[in-house]
C-alpha cells in the first residue's frame, strides 16, 4: 500500500516540475474580488475542520470525569 502512494507521490512531484518548466506568460486579469474568495475558501474550510472536529477539540479542554467500578455507588455527600 505505500508502494502506491510512494508511486503516486512521485508522479504528481514529476507533474507538478514539468508544469513549471513549460510555463507561458499568461495575460490575465485578477480582480480585486478574487483575493476575497480566496479568503472566503480558506475561512471555510477552517471553520468546516473545526466543526467536524469539536468533539475532540472539546476532549483536550475538558477534564474526563473517573469512571465508578460497575456494582458500586458514587459517593454522594
């Protein structure tokens, strides 16, 4: 299985070098709004991690409650 991803791992490097190599000047207009969509992206996709993870987020700030033996009752006072 890491034979694969090592394969694939290297093959996207490959890719990714020889998309640099043979690079044209693009003539291209990026408006003012794209810098807020990027933004808004990343914003999202945080937000997104942080809600799929609260419940362990959660389990680092709080302290876990000892749990009783089974057939015995918590001391009460």
């Amino acid at each position: 299985m890491t034979h694969g991803f090592k394969r694939f791992a290297i093959t996207l490097m490959l890719l990714i070098a020889l998309s640099f190599t043979f690079e044209r000047q693009a003539h291209a207009y990026v408006d003012p709004g794209s810098g807020l969509l990027l933004f808004q992206g990343i914003s999202a996709a945080i937000s997104g991690a942080l809600f799929y993870f609260r419940r362990r987020l959660k389990n680092l700030f709080v302290k876990a409650h000892p749990k009783s033996e089974p057939g015995t009752t918590p001391f009460t006072s």
